[in-house]
C-alpha cells in the first residue's frame, strides 16, 4: 500500500467535506511584576478537521467515558496533536478527552479527536 498516498488522499478530503477548525496551544504564563498577574500566552492556528457526533446511543449509557455535548474531530496528519490544545468549534472551545493516531505501517493518515467543552 501507498500510505504516504493515502495521507495525501484523507487531507484532501478532509478539506473538501469538513471545516475550518481553530486549534488553540495555551503557553506558560508571562508575570507582570508590576500588577502580580500571569497572563497565558495562545498561540491560535486554523486547521482542517470533520465533525462528527457519537452517537446518541452511547451517551445514555451510565459509566461510559463519553458525556452528552461530546464530538468527534478528524485532522489531517499536516501537523501534530498534542493533548494540551483545545480546539474551537462552531465558536466552542473543547478540550482533548482521548487522541487516536490512523497510522497503518506506521505513517499517521489522521488524529480521530473525542472532544469536550
């Protein structure tokens, strides 16, 4: 199999049926002396990514993992996820539950992102 096609491939269609995405990555804190205050430093980037819900079935279940308000988010593999970003969403900011690299033979095709606010 051509992996590094098909990577190419799920970005492409990625892009195609989903939507942009804001990806935000809180920094450490810059400390003002003078007030005493620490300001996070965000750094925000656009990103690619489908949404998808669930499934309300599995959000009635007591003792799952997952909670109503949940979503998916598939990413392309064009840069790394790290389990501190949060991402925006239709003006919602979620936070990372569980990150699943697609990576057949070892080359990642996309992140499926399980996502709460």
């Amino acid at each position: 199999m051509n992996y590094p096609a098909i990577q190419k491939d799920v970005a492409s269609l990625i892009k195609e049926f989903g939507q942009v995405v804001t990806c935000k990555k809180y920094n450490l804190s810059t400390y003002d002396t003078t007030t005493g205050i620490s300001t996070p430093i965000i750094k925000n980037k656009k990103r690619n990514g489908v949404v998808a819900s669930i499934g309300d079935g599995k959000t009635l279940d007591p003792g799952t993992l997952i909670q109503n308000g949940d979503i998916r988010l598939l990413l392309d593999a064009s840069s790394a996820v790290d389990p501190q970003d949060h991402y925006v969403v239709q003006n919602v900011e979620y936070t990372i539950i569980s990150i699943k690299e697609i990576s057949p033979a070892g080359i990642i095709c996309y992140y499926d992102l399980h996502l709460r606010t």
